[in-house]
C-alpha cells in the first residue's frame, strides 16, 4: 500500500477509525460492567446510572466508527487493486491446436 498514495491514505484513515472504535468499545463495555455491578454485596440492585449511561453511549458511538473503517478499508484495496491493473503488462493467452512431436497436441502460449 506504500507504492500507491492515495491507497495508503484511505488506509491509514481506516486504521485510524479502528483504533478510536476499538477504545471506545472497550471503554464502553467496562464502563457498562462496572456501572451494573453491584460491589457493596448488599442485598437488592444498585445501579451506577451515570456511569452506565457513559458505557452505552461509548457503545453506540463505536458502531459508527467501525462501520466507517471497513469501508475505507475497502475503498482503499480497490484503489490499490486498480492501481495494479493499470501498471501491469496485459498478455493475450493463445490456445491452439497443432502437430507435435508426439501427435496432435493443444499449445497454449502466454
């Protein structure tokens, strides 16, 4: 992805998106466990409710991030693979049939 810039771009944007994703997310889903844990031992539920609003908010704005970056990943690959196709030497495959030293044969030339 070095060779070809604006491949190189989406990609490292994509990464970029993963990373923020990936902490959010892990954020989220310790914040989310912490808020509904109950560490007192008492009987009855005790629900941190501001910590646990801050772990799924973290949660539902990860979704976004990550969908974000699989498609830059994409876009980036198809940049990248058009950018192949357009360096490459392009050979015609030739198949015929022919006499060979052994008989009739199929020749193929590429």
């Amino acid at each position: 992805m070095k060779t070809n810039e604006s491949a190189n771009k989406e990609y490292q944007a994509a990464m970029r998106n993963i990373m923020i994703g990936a902490v959010c997310f892990g954020a989220g889903v310790g914040a989310t466990l912490v808020g509904t844990t109950n560490f007192s031992g008492e009987p009855g539920v005790h629900i941190n409710l501001p910590l646990m609003i801050l772990g799924d908010a973290l949660l539902i704005s990860s979704i976004p991030l990550l969908l974000k970056s699989n498609k830059r990943l994409k876009r980036a690959v198809d940049i990248y693979n058009d950018g192949l196709h357009s360096t490459c030497i392009q050979r015609k495959t030739d198949f015929s049939i022919a006499l060979t030293e052994n008989g009739v044969g199929v020749i193929m030339k590429f």
